[in-house]
C-alpha cells in the first residue's frame, strides 16, 4: 500500500511539475471523495502548490464537504500523520480559496452556520470561470 502511494504521489508531482512549467497561477481542485487517502493526496498536492508560491482553489461536494463542518473528524493518515482535515486547515490559514459546493448543504441537512472559518459556498458562475481559465491546472477527486 505504501508502494501504491507513493506511485500515485509521484506521479502526480510529475505531472504537476509539467504543468506549472508553463507558468501556471495556480491549481483549482475539485473533491468529492469521501475516501480519506484520496482527500489527503489532494491536500498534500495543494500544499505543494502553495509552497511553490502558487494559488489553490478548491471546491469540495459530496462527501468530501464532511470536511468543512466544524464539528466532524476526519481519519488521520500515515505516513503524515495529519487528517484531511487538518490539512485543509492549514491549507486555508496559507490562502487557499475553499468553498463548498452549493448542493451539499441542503443535501447533507446543514446550513452555512456548520462551515468551518475561511469556507463559503461556491457560486457556480464563479467556480465556472475558474476552471476554464487557461493559467490554472484542474484536479478532480
């Protein structure tokens, strides 16, 4: 399992590597996994991102939204020992952009009140523009 990781990590920071070679701006990401080594995969490449002095946007539907409400607990994950949870905090406190996706509240019986600070609900328009914008690479989950 820990092959299969780390196959998977490098591969996708090489082909985020490929991608940022054109100057990109950033990453738009895209999570609806409620599988939390997929989620974590997804914050770790974000991470990267922001450390390369890049952007991330992020839009979380689905069970990936269980991430954003304050009083739920994701699942540490080895080797980091972090929660995606945890790392979509520290992803936010670095600028990333996180919204969720305006389905998942009434689907899930919650309202805005439950979102965690920095989190919004995503208008469709916007996050529409965003990954149709050529100087940003997408990644879905």
């Amino acid at each position: 399992m820990k092959k299969l990781f780390l196959i998977i990590g490098v591969s996708c920071f090489l082909l985020l590597s490929n991608a940022f070679a054109k100057e990109s701006k950033g990453l738009n990401v895209v999570l609806t996994s409620g599988e939390p080594q997929t989620q974590m995969m997804a914050m770790v490449l974000s991470m990267m991102t922001i450390k390369q002095g890049k952007e991330v946007k992020m839009v979380l539907c689905s069970k990936a939204g269980d991430l954003v409400v304050k009083d739920l607990k994701s699942v540490i994950v080895k080797p980091v020992g972090k929660s995606p949870k945890m790392m979509l905090q520290a992803l936010i406190q670095k600028g990333a952009s996180v919204t969720v996706c305006p389905l998942y509240l009434p689907n899930a019986s919650r309202d805005q009140s439950v979102l965690m600070d920095g989190v919004t609900v995503a208008k469709p328009a916007e996050i529409a523009s965003f990954l149709l914008d050529d100087d940003y690479q997408n990644l879905s989950y």
